[in-house]
C-alpha cells in the first residue's frame, strides 16, 4: 500500500513564487523582505520569519487550509 506523500509547505511557498508571475526581487521589493534573504529560503539555505512569512502570504493572497487527521485517542 502507497502512502499519500504530502507537500511540505516552504515547497507550496516555492510553486506560489513561481506561478505569481513577478519576479523575486519585485516580491522583495513590494514585501519589504530582504532580497537575499527571500533568495536564499527560495533556495532552501535558510528560513523566514514569521513576519516575512505574513508578508509573502498577503502578497501572494495565501489562503491556508486544515487538513489535520482526527486523533486517535481512545483506541
């Protein structure tokens, strides 16, 4: 049996940069985050803060959706 592999999301992150159609320095620039910095989580060398984060979410118009599991409590 297969096991449904999940996308992690500084990779939903990666595809969203890619598929909002300006360039990561237009998103640097209209974000407020560090170039570099924004270059270098693109590239997986480093992370963000949680205020980049904010910002990259708003820009990109993110919409984040729970899909936790149930807990298994009790059995």
């Amino acid at each position: 049996m297969t096991k449904k592999r999940t996308t992690k999301l500084t990779d939903q992150l990666r595809k969203a940069i890619d598929d909002c159609g300006q360039t990561r320095y237009e998103i640097a620039k209209q974000t407020g985050i560090d170039e570099s910095a924004l270059a270098k989580f693109y590239n997986g060398q480093r992370g963000v803060s949680m205020k980049a984060l904010n910002a990259l979410g708003e820009f990109l118009e993110l919409k984040i959706v729970m899909g936790r599991k149930p807990s298994k409590k009790g059995k």
